[in-house]
C-alpha cells in the first residue's frame, strides 16, 4: 500500500518541485509575466505565449523545457549524448518532446523571426519615411545603443557573442533580437526575449525617463510643422503610390548588396511591405502574411521562447545582468537619438524637434505616439507623429543592418 | 583584451555600416523619387463636385440606428446624436 502512494507521490510533479523549489521561483516569474500581458496589456500578443511557454517549459515530467544544444550541438538524451543536428525531427520529437521539436524546427534554423518580419513590412507605411528623408538618419544614431552595450558586456565578461545579443536589445526589435540571438548565443534566447519585449512594452516609461532628463521645454515645443513651413522641403513627391511600390524592391537590392546577412530580415519586411503596397492583385497574400501566418507565428515563437527558460537556464547572474544591460541598451539607444538632432540643430537653421532622435529606436508605431504625446503635452497643436514615424521606421531598418553586422563578423 | 578591441572594431565598424546603409537608403529614395517625378505620371485626386458635398447626406435609417445603438453604448446612454455629416 505504501509502495502505490509513493509511486504515485513520484509520477506527480510534486516530489521534483520539492526537491528542487526553484521551479516554484519560475512559476512566480511566468504568473507576473501573465498578469502584465492579460492585466496591464503590456505587449499582450507576446508576452502572454512567452509566460505559458515559462509555465509550461517549467512542469517536472512533461518534457515541455526546450534544451539547448552545446557549441558542438551535443544534447544529453537519456543519459546518452547525441548530436541534435544529426537526429531527425520524428526523433527529436520522440525523445524530447513536443517543444524541443518545434524549437529546433522553427526557432533555431532561424525560420520564425524573418517570417514575423514579413508580417510587420505588411503592417508597415513607408509613406512618413519617403516624405521626410532627412529625419530618417536619426534611425542609425539611435543604434548607438547597441553597440556601446556590447562593449560594457565585454568589459563584464561576457563572450563577443552573448555581449552583441545582449546589446542587440538596444534595437528595441523583438525579432531581431531573437534572431541575432539564436545566431550567436542561443543559450541566452529566454531571457534575451524577455528583456527585449518587456523594454518594449515599456516604452511609454522609458522614452519620457530619457527625454526629461535630456530635454529643454524650449526643445520640446519645436513645432515641426512650423520649420517645414518657414524652410519648405525642395523634394515633391508626385505619385507616392508607385514610390512605395519601388522603395522596397530597391532597398532590399541595395542591402543585400553591401550587407547580406541582413538580407533574411529586410528582405521578408520589404517582401511584406511589396505585397501590400501593390494592392488589389496582392491583396490575398498581403492578408495571409499580415494576418493567419504573422498570429501563428508569433503563437510559436512565444511559446517556444517561453520554453527555453527552463529554471536551470534562467536563474543565473547572467539573466540580471541581461536585464540590467538591456534597460542600459534601450536607454543608450533613445539618448543617441536624441543627443544627435541637438547637433543636427547646432549647425542647421531649420530645427528638429529632439523627439524625432528619440523615437529612432524601433519599436513601431509605439515610440512614435508617446513621442507625440510628450509633444502635446508641451504644445496641444505640436503633433510630431508623422515625422517622429520617419526616424521610427528607418530604425528597423538600422537594427536589421546592425544585426547583420554583428552576426557576419562573430558568428 | 582582445575581446574589447573586438568590441571597439564592432562599434566602428557596425555605426559606420548603419550609417552608410540608410545614408544610401536616403540617397537611393531621392533619385527614385526624381525617376518616378518624371516616368511615372501624377496621381490624378478626383475632387467631389461641390454640389453633392454642399446637399445634406441622406442616411439610411438602419445605419442611423446602429450608430445611435453605439453612441448609447460608448456614452452609457448619456450620449445623444445630433448630426451626421459625411466628411
């Protein structure tokens, strides 16, 4: 009799929460990750699936946890190394679960985040880019960010690769965040994800933080609407519609050109963004890709990110320094942005309104509206939303090529 | 050691990339808008005869319902619907 309830004390999760409580610390993490997203809708869409991945990935016995692969791609399976690379999928689906399957199917040959980013150039208007070109160099200060950060992390002691998706987050662009880390430091995706979409979520703190601290009133109330009127613009666009139907054929042409391995992420956001802006012809696979592909692909990714954090991968001083970092990478980010309109401003008679820097950090469309709403509050007729959308969407851009950067020299 | 002059080499090299790449974007946005200026012809706006615009627009009665239904529910019945005007 005392035989069947200790077996049954086994078969049930209790025995291995209790011997190893950190499991219980995991469920507290998934719990407040929930409560953000349901409750206080804090990037909902992903923070959800990520905080079930967590839960899920967390239940001892139900082989939902991913488990990352060594350098060599070794992986323990019953006690017996195997190379993962050398398994197939039925196996690793047999031998590892349902997560680890769709993790190394989806996640790790990189396939979930280019897929997403053809999602977001569906949902992206390059319009308030291509009607105010000079603004979008703000895009490529704002990536300071990421790269002062590598540096830091360095200096901390992490690896070139774990510091450069690390800094990555300084992008402020959850795919590209996930994708150059799957690239570089794999080991690192659970927290890396979490910090990236957490910082994101909380735009509408961090941006109005760094701009108080940077910022005069005077600089604040430029009214952009005003400078164009005093020094007019020389470009005219005379037929935008076949503009925005040639920008992303011709700049992922260019990219793919000078930086190739940024090719995977700016292609499918400009393969997206074709499909829409074409139009009718298009309009069948323009709502696939910005609708059932880019939900069910972010289903998967949540999922599987929230996977890798199994409590052994995740509770380490090195995911407190990854969200120490990544709120210094974020921070770094908007203050480049900002610190290079003020120079801008130095030297041209036509002012920009240091929000624009701010917002040069990805993060669309959100950066953009706390940006105008910072704006408003100083001037109820300063609306800087179309202008602060140009800086906005060039950062995609920046963050994709900063990415494709580091992941070609350190990978 | 080595590491950081790594590090350094990446933040030189990887600013002036994203530099370079939308600085060519930029560039490459302007010539296309020159070509397009001048191969592809205007957008023709179709302007709304004003005489259509200026007569009061006849809304249809389940369309007047319905947005009397929403107006109740958004303002918990406080709300009342005065005009319709298309825009």
């Amino acid at each position: 009799m005392e035989d069947i309830f200790v077996k049954l004390y086994e078969m049930t999760a209790f025995s291995n929460i209790i011997a190893n409580p950190s499991f219980l610390v995991m469920y507290a993490i998934a719990f407040v990750l929930l409560y953000l997203g349901i409750k206080k809708h804090y990037e909902p869409l992903l923070l959800i699936p990520i905080a079930f991945g967590v839960l899920l990935a967390n239940f001892p016995g139900g082989e939902m946890g991913v488990i990352q692969a060594d350098s060599n791609g070794m992986v323990m399976v019953n006690g017996v190394a195997k190379n993962i690379w050398e398994m197939s999928l039925p196996e690793i689906a047999h031998d590892l679960g349902i997560m680890n399957f769709l993790y190394y199917m989806l996640i790790k040959t990189g396939f979930l985040p280019p897929v997403i980013f053809m999602g977001v150039g569906a949902l992206t208007d390059f319009g308030p880019m291509l009607r105010n070109l000079r603004l979008s160099i703000f895009g490529a200060a704002a990536q300071l960010g990421i790269f002062t950060v590598l540096l830091v992390a360095i200096l901390m002691g992490f690896t070139p690769q774990e510091a450069a998706s690390l800094g990555i987050i300084g992008g402020a662009d959850g795919p590209t965040a996930i994708f150059t880390t799957i690239k570089l430091a794999p080991h690192l995706l659970g927290p890396i994800a979490i910090a990236a979409y957490s910082y994101m979520a909380l735009v509408p703190v961090i941006i109005p933080l760094v701009v108080k601290l940077l910022c005069t009133k005077k600089e604040l109330m430029i009214n952009m609407k005003e400078q164009e009127k005093l020094y007019p613009s020389k470009t005219e666009i005379k037929n935008l519609r076949v503009l925005k139907i040639v920008f992303p054929i011709a700049v992922t042409t260019v990219v793919a050109i000078f930086v190739p391995t940024a090719v995977s992420l700016v292609g499918m956001l400009m393969f997206g963004n074709l499909i829409k802006e074409i139009g009718s012809d298009t309009s069948r696979l323009f709502d696939a890709a910005s609708n059932s592909i880019m939900n069910a692909a972010t289903i998967f990714l949540g999922l599987c990110v929230g996977a890798t954090m199994t409590s052994e991968a995740f509770l380490n001083w090195t995911t407190i320094g990854i969200v120490i970092g990544g709120f210094l990478a974020f921070a770094l980010s908007i203050a480049s942005g900002i610190l290079m309109v003020k120079i801008s401003n130095l030297f041209s008679k036509k002012k920009i309104n240091p929000l624009v820097g701010a917002t040069g950090l990805s993060a669309v469309p959100m950066a953009s509206r706390v940006a105008n709403e910072i704006a408003t509050k100083y001037d109820p007729k300063n609306h800087v939303l179309n202008y602060c959308m140009s800086s906005n969407i060039s950062g995609v851009i920046g963050s994709a090529v900063a990415a494709g950067v580091l992941i070609s020299f350190l990978q | 050691m080595e590491n950081i002059g790594l590090g350094l080499m990446l933040m030189v090299v990887g600013m002036i990339t994203v530099f370079a790449i939308l600085l060519i974007v930029i560039y490459l946005s302007q010539l296309l808008i020159a070509i397009v200026n001048k191969v592809a012809p205007e957008e023709v706006v179709v302007k709304k005869s004003t005489a259509t615009s200026s007569a009061p627009a006849v809304i249809d009665p389940n369309t007047m319902a319905a947005i009397k239904g929403a107006v109740n529910i958004v303002t918990g019945g406080k709300g009342k619907v005065m005009k319709v005007e298309k825009i």
